[in-house]
C-alpha cells in the first residue's frame, strides 16, 4: 500500500513527524494503525460479535507491537524479562503508542473538517442535480 494515494494527507501529523518524513517502518506501522482502526470502527459499528474479524486485529496488534518494538529499539532480551504487558505499557507512553495514534488522527480530521463538509456538499449538490437531469 503506497501513502502517495492522497498528496493532501503528506503534511498529516502522526508519530511526532509528518507522513511525508516517515521512515520505512514508520510507514509500516501507520498502514497498520489505520488497518486496526478501520477494524474497530467495523466491529463497533456492526455491534456483533465477529470473532475472525477479532482475530485478524489481534494479528494486526501482535505485528504492531513488534514493528514498535523494533522502532523503539527495544532488546528482545529486555522484553522477555519484562513481559508483554510492561513492555505494551512502554509502548504506550512513546511517541507510537496507539491512543496517540487515534489523537493524531482525529486532530487531522478536524483540522480538514471544513474541507470534507464542503466536498460532502458539493458530492450532494452533484447528486441532486443528476436526480434532476434524469427527470
């Protein structure tokens, strides 16, 4: 998955950088941050209980933690001795953590909010005048 697709989003903020000066992994990471993103939205959206959609973002969350793990430089000797749950902790209160993440990207959405309003409007608008067309 290639972060050109949207050249607006290249000046986005996420990890303390903006995407267009990610680094490798930090693009790696940030493709899967909005994948389990998407997927929570998905699952709370449904309100069902989808256990392989559960399992694919438990997946996602595992490779998120040992490409942050690999960002931050941790030795895999120091994780084993700290265990899963202080080093997800230690994660956490870096720069890669996920709830900085979801910050990140909601202060993106409302600092284009203005900018997706209009475009929704004009997308009805347009809508609206080939509704008329056709009649």
């Amino acid at each position: 998955m290639s972060l050109e697709f949207n050249p607006r989003a290249q000046d986005h903020k996420f990890y303390g950088t903006t995407i267009g000066q990610f680094t490798e992994e930090e693009k790696e990471l940030f493709q899967v941050d909005l994948m389990m993103s998407m997927g929570f939205s998905m699952v709370h959206l449904s309100n069902k209980d989808d256990g392989e959609m559960k399992d694919e973002l438990n997946k996602l969350g595992m490779l998120r933690t040992h490409l942050c793990i690999q960002l931050l430089e941790i030795p895999e000797v120091l994780c084993k001795i700290m265990g899963f749950e202080k080093t997800h902790e230690m994660i956490e209160e870096s720069k890669y953590g996920f709830s900085s993440f979801l910050k990140s990207q909601d202060e993106n959405t409302k600092e284009h909010m203005e900018e997706i309003e209009e475009l929704v409007s004009n997308l009805k608008r347009d809508v609206m005048m080939s509704n008329i067309s056709m009649n």
